[in-house]
C-alpha cells in the first residue's frame, strides 16, 4: 500500500492539519511509512496572493519540519513531472519517508462557476489567458517530433470525451436521491424548536429598515468618485442598489449587512483575505 495526498497550495500552507500530519508521519504506531504529498499549486489558492497567504516563500515549507525532500517542478512540462514522480516514488520505496511534489502551474478559470478571477487579479490572467494549454503544448511537441500522429491525437481526446459523455448520460438515470443516509442525528428533536435548550436562546439582535437600506446602498456604491470598475463588478453593484430598493436580500448582501451593522456599533470588523474581501461566500 501506498499513500498519496493531493494538496492544493493554500490548504498545504494553511490548514493545521496537513503540519500536524507531518508530525505524526515517523511516529511508531502511526506511520504510513512515508506519505507522498503532490500539491497542485496554482500560486492563487481560492483568490488570494500568496503574499497575502503565507510567511515562506514556498507552500511546501511546511514539509521542512520533518526535513522532506520537496521537488518543484514546472507542471507544464509533462515529461518532467513524470520523472520527478518516479523519483518521489523511489525515495519513498527506499526511505519509507515522506515526499513532496510541488507542481507549479496555473488555475486558468475561476475558482467556480460564479468566480470571475479578473475581479482580483487582472494582471495574472492577462498573462494565464495568453499561455498554451498544457495539452495543446505537449500534443504539438509529440506530433512535431513524429511520436504520435495528429489522428492518434485526435482519436485519444475523441475517446475521451466519448468517456465523459456516457457517464454523464448514466447519471442522469440516477432517480432517486436518499437525502436521509447523509443526514444521520443520534439526536431526535435536536432540530426542532421543542428539543431546544432555553440557554441557547439568543438576545434580539435586530436593527431597523432604515438602518439595512443605508448599508445596503453603501454596499452597492463606490466610494471614489471616476473611480473605473471592473463592468462584472459594476453589474453586481447594480443588482445588488436593486434588490436593497425591492427590499430584497441574498448571501452576500446579507453578510454586508451583518458586517454593516456590526461597524456601525462601532466594533472593528477584521476581513482576512480577498476571499472574504469580495464576497465569495
């Protein structure tokens, strides 16, 4: 058996449970005999400058608590990270030891399907838009070097797709969906109003119309006069002037709100990173 962990590089820099890991990797008992950890790392994490992110100049800096060896190497070049790969493989084989692989790449599209990157890192996907993709790049190295055809290339991604395709169809037979075998309480009543502890009842905490809609229209204003937004942005804003008039709220307004609120009594709101900054969530 061996085990392999995929990272992704603000996880494996931030997440107290990848250093605990590594603390725990050499112990008897509880040793993997070496773990090889692959951190995909696309130097933005969710939304953030790794400046804004980390301490160290690598993600990986982590791994030096037990001195692991740690590979960088270009995810662009297939054939290297191959190499590397193997290397990590037989290190492991032989040491019993953990390894690192940090794949220095790119995230070419957002971080989801509501996620415009260009909101908070114009400068980077100007240059990621430009790349070749890694596909493309090495197809074209193969055919130009006679090892594959352009059919055989072309008949692999056909094949592919083709893969995806029928699963994709397949799961649409999936009829029935058991919401009830992912939510298991050991606790009837724990949910309703009748099993809830008095002590747990909260003080009101409301405040009035009027107060919502200022911070609603401050929300969805600029504070710069001829200050030029990113058109996405201004869109947002936009929607968001038009739901504090309709007197409506989704997530985002809703945090702002609460966020709003909370400076208006004077309390200092610390927001960590762009992700919070741009209301990701």
């Amino acid at each position: 058996v061996m085990s392999i962990l995929l990272h992704g590089d603000a996880a494996f820099a931030g997440q107290g449970v990848v250093y605990e890991t590594f603390h725990l990797s050499d112990l008897p008992s509880y040793t993997t005999n070496g773990t090889i950890h692959v951190v995909v790392n696309n130097q933005i994490g969710f939304t953030t400058d790794p400046r804004m992110a980390r301490s160290s100049p690598y993600p990986t800096d982590v791994a030096r608590v037990v001195n692991a060896p740690i590979f960088h190497v270009n995810a662009d070049d297939p054939e290297a990270v191959m190499y590397v790969c193997s290397v990590a493989a037989e290190w492991r084989n032989t040491f019993n030891k953990d390894v690192v692989v940090d794949l220095v790449c790119y995230r070419r599209r957002g971080h989801n399907e509501m996620d415009e990157p260009m909101f908070t890192q114009p400068l980077m996907y100007k240059q990621i838009h430009k790349q070749v993709p890694v596909l493309k790049k090495y197809a074209d190295k193969l055919i130009a070097d006679g090892t594959v055809t352009l059919q055989e290339f072309e008949e692999e991604i056909a094949k592919y797709d083709r893969i995806c395709e029928e699963a994709y169809t397949r799961s649409k037979d999936n009829k029935i969906l058991h919401i009830k075998h992912w939510l298991d309480s050991p606790w009837p009543g724990f949910f309703n109003v009748d099993g809830e502890p008095k002590s747990m009842s909260c003080p009101p905490t409301g405040i009035s119309e009027e107060m919502l809609t200022h911070i609603g229209n401050v929300a969805s204003s600029v504070p710069v006069e001829d200050f030029k937004i990113h058109s996405g942005l201004s869109r947002i804003l936009k929607a968001r002037s038009e739901m504090t008039k309709n007197r409506v709220v989704d997530w985002a307004l809703a945090e702002y709100m609460a966020f709003g609120s909370v400076l208006k009594e004077g309390i200092h709101v610390r927001l960590s990173g762009q992700d919070v900054e741009r209301g990701t969530f």
